[in-house]
C-alpha cells in the first residue's frame, strides 16, 4: 500500500474485519489525503509556474520603456536640477529591473521552472566570465581586484554559477570601501573545489553571519547602501542546486565567502 503510495499508483481499498485490516483502512484513508495534497500541491505549482511568467512578460517591456524614456529625457536640454532627477528615475528603474528579475530567477529555482545543467569544466572559464563582468565595478571604485591562476575542473553550470559567484563579487565591491581588496582563490580537494572570495571589507558581525543568506534580509549596518539583500539567497540556492553549498567566515575589515563545488557529476 505504502509502495503505491510513493509511486502513485491506486491504492488498496478492500478489507476484512481484523485490527490488521482496520489499521490498513486507517493508513488508506491517510495515504488518500496525503495523495489528495500532492495534486493541489501539483496545481498550485502549475498555476505559480503561469503567474510567473505572466509577470516576467507583462513587466519587461514597460521597464525597458521606462529606462528608455529616462535617457531620452537626459538628453534634453533640462534645467540643471531636473538631470538630478532623471538620474534618480533612472536608477530606481534599474533597482526594480534587477529586483524582478532576481525574484524571477529565485521563484524558478524554487519551483524547479529553473534547470541547473552541472558538467565537469575548468574553474578558470568560470572565474574569466565573473573577471569580465566585475572588473569594470571594481575599477570605478579603485578597488585592487584580483584572481589567482588555476589549473582546476570542477562540475558546475557555467552561466548560472557565474551569476551566483558575481553575486558575491558584487557584494565584496559594494561593501569594500575606495582603494580596498577583493581576491578570489582557488583551492582543489578530493571531493570539492574551494573557490574563496575575500575582501577588505566592512566585515559582517557573528550574530548576523548565519542571516545573511536569508532572503531579503540586510543588515542595519548597511541600509544606507543601495540593496535588495536577493543576491546572496540566490547565489545559495543555485550553488546548492549544483551539489555544492557556500560558508562565510567574517571579522572587522575582512571577510570570506567560500563557495565549494563538486568535482564530479
């Protein structure tokens, strides 16, 4: 009955007048509720599944005018306080671009829309793509960025891992005051590649450390820096979807985010 259960499949429901059989009904009539369940379960996913990409659809194209409108308007012959205000609609634009599609990114991971598809390749593609895409942050903030050569595979999905380590990258530029140091290394072990992502940092206290993965969740310490507090929940979920999982290590001026991945299928 219990294997019927797991795979689906219908389940007993004829039985004599013994205490076996009267504990068989009552295991029946649970395995029917907990079956019940799984298929609202099933049709609530399928409907969040439709709602998000309804919102993904709906909201691209009005945001991307937004944006557009914003840089026409710039151009304008403006009165000088008026760019100030463009400037700030620009950039409250692209704060709620990224924040729809970071939770449209996380819902999918959740709901399992979202595929990770890990293979073995070397670490040294992955650390390249997140050099290319955070080095130009890094150089407006003059900020020493740099990362040790390696000769190192492991098994991840290069686009969406590279999302998750800039994510962190991103946060160690963001949090590492002007002329600091952000230095990502790479060490192998039998089971797992380490891939450490240190900075110079504020620092992150220890009661706060296990909080700061939670979703939205920013510290007061640095409310009066730009953040939805997204980054670092999604970084987590799609490292542990890969097989792997992040740690954080932290005192006052440094910090260390390890992100350790497989090194097999």
């Amino acid at each position: 009955m219990i294997d019927n259960a797991i795979d689906g499949e219908p389940i007993e429901s004829s039985f004599d007048e013994t205490k076996l059989s009267a504990l068989e009904t009552k295991l029946s009539r649970y395995l029917a509720m907990t079956q019940t369940s799984r298929i609202q379960l099933e049709d609530e996913k399928k409907h969040i599944n439709s709602l998000i990409s309804d919102i993904s659809h709906q909201t691209k194209t009005p945001l991307a005018n937004i944006l557009l409108y914003a840089q026409l308007l710039d151009e304008q012959n403006l009165p000088v306080e008026s760019h100030s205000y463009v400037a700030a609609l620009s950039a409250q634009a692209e704060k709620l671009s990224f924040l729809i599609g970071s939770l449209i990114k996380t819902s999918r991971l959740e709901t399992g829309i979202l595929s990770l598809n890990p293979q073995v390749a070397e670490v040294s593609d992955l650390l390249q793509a997140v050099a290319d895409q955070m080095n130009p942050k890094a150089m407006a903030k003059s900020l020493d960025f740099s990362m040790q050569p390696c000769e190192v595979k492991a098994c991840f999905d290069l686009k969406w891992t590279t999302e998750a380590i800039c994510n962190i990258v991103d946060n160690a530029i963001k949090y590492t005051p002007i002329g600091g140091t952000v230095k990502i290394s790479v060490t192998p072990y039998q089971m797992f590649c380490r891939i450490d992502i240190a900075d110079t940092g504020i620092g992150i206290s220890e009661s706060e450390q296990p909080k700061v993965f939670q979703r939205f969740y920013r510290s007061p310490a640095v409310s009066d820096i730009e953040g939805v507090g997204i980054g670092l929940y999604l970084a987590r979920e799609i490292i542990r979807g890969e097989g792997g999982y992040i740690k954080a290590a932290s005192k006052v001026g440094a910090t260390i985010f390890s992100v350790f991945l497989p090194m097999e299928v």
